[in-house]
C-alpha cells in the first residue's frame, strides 16, 4: 500500500468517524433520544483519530514532510472533516508519493524506526496496532476530553 493510499484510506476513515459521532451527539442532545451514538461513534472516533496521528507521522516522516506541515496534519484531526481537506491539499502539493521512500533510502537518525516499520511490514502492522490499543487505553484511562 502506497504512502498516499494509506493516508487517504485513514483520512477518509477519520472523518467518517467523526459523522458518526456528530451523529450520535445530534441523537443524545437534540432528540434526547439515545446515548448509543456517543458511545459507539466516540470510541470508533477516537481508536480512528488515534491512528489518523500515528499515520500523519508515519507518512509525514517517509515523505520528508517539514515540521510545519506535519503539525499542520495532526491539527486537521481536531475540526470535522479536515483531514480529507489536508489528504487533498498534501496530494496536490506532491507530499503524498506512491512509494515509502525509506524502504530503500537510507535513514537519518529520527527516520530509523519508521524505516523499520516500512522494512518489516508484518512487524510494522503489529506495532502499529499495539500502539493505538495502548494509546487508545491511555485515553480511556485519562477519560473524556469534557469532564
């Protein structure tokens, strides 16, 4: 899977989520209806934002994207939405290639464990996901953003 199918598969998911979950707070506030919607759609949001992030620096890492612009993508996670926005935008600006170039290039010292995780794919999928488990109990440990 190449860096600009990855992003947009992740991006597009992320936003997604956050239709359910806007969903589920229109049920629960408006209608006062159910509360299902916020609990379903918060946790799928959140497991997706989660690994939205992890992917933005995954990707921006690999395709030498600069500070700005990789902090530009993790904050395209917070509104509705943005990250198709930032998924477009990256693409038109050629930030989003359709190879990992740190399959073969050699890496810098920050570059190293993302070239590892492209190396060893099966390895990389399995840290990728305990990753946003860990994180996602983190969250949930933390609890909600609004007390």
């Amino acid at each position: 899977m190449s860096p600009l199918r990855l992003f947009r598969t992740v991006a597009v998911a992320e936003a997604i989520t956050w239709a359910l979950l806007l969903s589920g707070m229109f049920l629960k506030y408006v209608t006062e209806t159910t509360e299902l919607g916020v609990r379903i759609g918060g946790m799928l949001h959140g497991i997706v934002f989660i690994a939205y992030c992890l992917t933005a620096v995954v990707v921006g890492v690999d395709q030498r994207w600069t500070t700005k612009r990789l902090l530009l993508g993790l904050l395209a996670s917070i509104p509705p939405f943005f990250t198709v926005w930032f998924d477009r935008s990256a693409e038109r600006r050629g930030e989003l290639g359709s190879s990992w170039r740190l399959v073969s290039a050699t890496p810098a010292g920050h570059e190293r464990p993302v070239a590892w995780l492209l190396r060893n794919p099966l390895r990389g999928l399995v840290a990728g996901l305990a990753a946003v488990v860990v994180l996602t109990g983190v969250a949930l440990v933390a609890g909600p953003p609004v007390g």
